[in-house]
C-alpha cells in the first residue's frame, strides 16, 4: 500500500532554469524603447527648428519694415530731427536678423508648445490631459497679452518719462543694437509676468499651497512684485512700477481662479465619495446591532456548536480506529 502511494504521489514539479535568452529579450525591450522614445524627441526637434526656419526666411524679406515698427514707441518720443543710430559696423545687418529670428520663434511659440505636448501626452494620465489642455492655451494667450501690453501701454508712458526727463545739453540718440535688446528684455519679463496665475492654478491643484495661505501672505507678495519689478526691468522707478501692478492684480486674478478650482475639485471628491458610498450600502449588509442578553445567547449557542462538533470529530476518530485494528493481517501489512 505504502508502494501505491508512493506511486500515486505526485512529482514535485522542477524549478525551471533560468533563461538568458529571456533576460536579453527584456534589456533589448526596453532599449528598443528607449531607442524609440529617442527617435521620436529627434522628429519633434526637428520639425520645431523646420517652422522656425520657415518663418524666418518667410519674414527676412520684411526685417526692416519690423524693425521700423518695433521702434515707433521710441521714436514718436525723439526730439525733431534726431534718430536712431548703429554704434557697431554690422549693426545695421545683424540687429534686424535678430529681430527676424525673434519674431519667427515668438509666432512659432503655438506649434512648439504643441510638439512639446505631442511628445508628453502618451505618458499623461487621462485627467492630466484635460488639465493641461486649458493651461497651454491660456498660457500661450498670457504670454502673448503680457507682450501687448509692455508694447502698446508700457513702452509709450516709459520712453515719453525718459524723454521728459533728458538733460537739455544732451541729445537723446539710441543705438539700435542697444533698443534690440532693451525691448527683448522687457517682452520676456512682462510676458513671463502674465504668465503668474497659471503658477498660481497649477501650486493650488497640485496641493502645494492653498488659497488661504495666498491671500494671507499678500502683503510679503507685494513686495516680491516690486522686488521682481525692480530685478527685471532697468534701473528706474517707471519700469519697477509698470511690472509690479500688473503683477499684484495678476494674482488677484489667479487667486479668484485657483479658488473656483479647489470649489470644483472638493465638488468632484464628494460627488464620488457618495457614490461609493452608496455603492457600499447597497452591496454590504451589516447586522443590526445586539443588545447585552442577545449577545451572552449567542456566545452560548456558539460554545455549544463547538463542544458538539469537537465530539463529533472525537467519534469519528473513534470509528477509524476500530476499523483499522479489525482489519485483516495482510491489508495492514505495508
């Protein structure tokens, strides 16, 4: 019987060796797909520097008539008679290819944002997406409004004040490389500027900060905005001041906009928490609960259940014992 049984037993199943053609294959996956990953940052790359390209070359034909119309707000505040002037010799050629070269990647600023967001979206998750659609869009628009507003507000009140404030014995004369340069600047800082309540929204649903801990600390952000005035703009009190309001009302405005986020979100968690709780009621049933008498019946039954089916158990035991000892010599023999 002892020989049926070891016969009958089952085989332990053996370990199977460890294969190294199946760990190759899985660091050749993943190079694959890093590979792929790679490839495809390449053709984004590429088709990013192809717009640039294209449009500058489409605007180079019109890079004096640009530069004419970059410098009206300095030249409507010249004095009669004076210009603009080109200190270095290739000024005249360099200056108006930079602009050109500028104003093809600020027009292109709608495609690379779109390649870039081509590039990141296979890895977002679904709310991810619908969030960071909207924060694209009205990022792009911020940054072009916050240029508007230093060309058409900004730059008319800041060079009318320098020229009211000229020494009479001086002529005002600026050299074009100089204005390039002093206008990139201020674009890039005003437009960075309007870009502070999409800060603030992305701080907020991320959790980093609250509202009410913005709203507390306004007067330490008042005086950043000034700092930051002063920091990114030239060393005069019309600059610092033209950068700071727009900023402090700018966080006005996304402080207004982060607490209609947080309102929503906290909306959405308990619209969800109640469906689950609802769900949870109507799946799970939980008894009712039991007085003291109800409770000392219900042990007793569950004690007496118990000790009824130890003695079962010992009587069956009982049984198998009897049938093994009267069972034949040649049966219990191994």
């Amino acid at each position: 019987m002892a020989e049926n049984r070891n016969k009958e037993a089952p085989e332990s199943p053996e370990e199977p060796p460890i294969d190294g053609a199946a760990q190759e294959g899985a660091e050749a996956s993943g190079l694959s797909s890093l590979m792929s990953h790679l490839i495809e940052l390449r053709t984004r790359l590429l088709r990013s520097i192809i717009a640039v390209l294209a449009l500058f070359i489409g605007l180079s034909p019109f890079s004096d008539q640009i530069y004419s119309w970059l410098a009206v707000p300095l030249v409507a505040q010249l004095p009669k008679g004076s210009s603009m002037i080109a200190i270095d010799v290739a000024a005249p050629f360099i200056v108006p290819f930079k602009l050109t070269l500028l104003v093809a990647v600020v027009i292109a600023i709608p495609f690379l944002l779109y390649q870039i967001w081509a590039f990141v979206a296979p890895g977002l998750y679904r709310h991810e997406k619908r969030m960071a659609v909207p924060l694209l869009v009205s990022s792009t628009l911020l940054f072009y409004t916050g240029m508007a507003f230093a060309y058409f507000i900004v730059f008319p009140m800041m060079f009318h004040f320098f020229a009211k404030t000229t020494p009479a014995d001086v002529k005002m004369m600026t050299d074009i490389g100089a204005y390039l340069g002093f206008v990139s600047n201020m674009f890039l800082a005003f437009g960075a500027a309007f870009e502070v309540p999409v800060a603030i929204v992305l701080l907020t649903a991320m959790g980093v900060v609250t509202p009410e801990k913005l709203a507390g600390a306004r007067p330490y952000i008042i005086v950043a905005a000034f700092v930051i005035g002063m920091l990114l703009t030239p060393p005069d009190v019309m600059s610092q001041v033209s950068l700071a309001i727009p900023l402090l009302l700018l966080f006005e405005v996304g402080l207004l906009v982060s607490r209609l986020v947080v309102r929503r979100k906290a909306a959405r968690e308990a619209a969800g928490a109640d469906e689950y709780e609802a769900d949870e009621d109507e799946t799970t049933a939980y008894p009712a609960p039991m007085d003291a008498e109800a409770m000392d019946r219900a042990l007793d039954e569950a004690e007496a259940d118990e000790r009824t089916h130890q003695q079962a158990g010992k009587d069956h035991a009982g049984d198998e014992s009897k049938d093994a000892s009267g069972a034949p010599d040649d049966e219990r023999r191994p």
